[in-house]
C-alpha cells in the first residue's frame, strides 16, 4: 500500500477486514450481538465474558465530573 491513502483504498481495507471478522462469529455470538443491538445490554455472565474476550463488544464507560 503506498502513502497518501486514498478513500477508496480505506473502504476496500475496511470492509476486507470487515468481512474477515463476520467471518469468525459463530450463530450463538450473531444472536447475542443481536440482543445487545436490540437492548444495549447483554443479558448474562457468560454472553458478556464471550463477547468481551472476542471483542465483538466493547465496554463504555463515563465518568461523571462532579463540580
């Protein structure tokens, strides 16, 4: 790849990597990534632990800045 980067060489990067990591997601993580769609939640333990070890989600957090 050569340097400036053009848009169209980062879409084609982006979605050949895209394609690379639906490829590795199993029918009970594309339920569960389902859920957290549908509810910004994960529902349990397990589905939680699954999730963020094969970073499909990630954890947000804030900090409230008392004043």
């Amino acid at each position: 790849m050569r340097l400036p980067l053009t848009e169209d060489s980062l879409e084609d990067a982006i979605a050949d990597d895209l394609n690379k990591m639906s490829l590795g997601v199993s029918p009970e993580e594309w339920e569960l990534l389902r859920q957290v769609h549908r509810t910004k939640k994960v529902q349990d333990t397990v589905g939680y632990e699954r999730l963020i070890r094969t970073r499909r989600v990630f954890l947000c957090r804030t900090a409230k800045i008392m004043v």
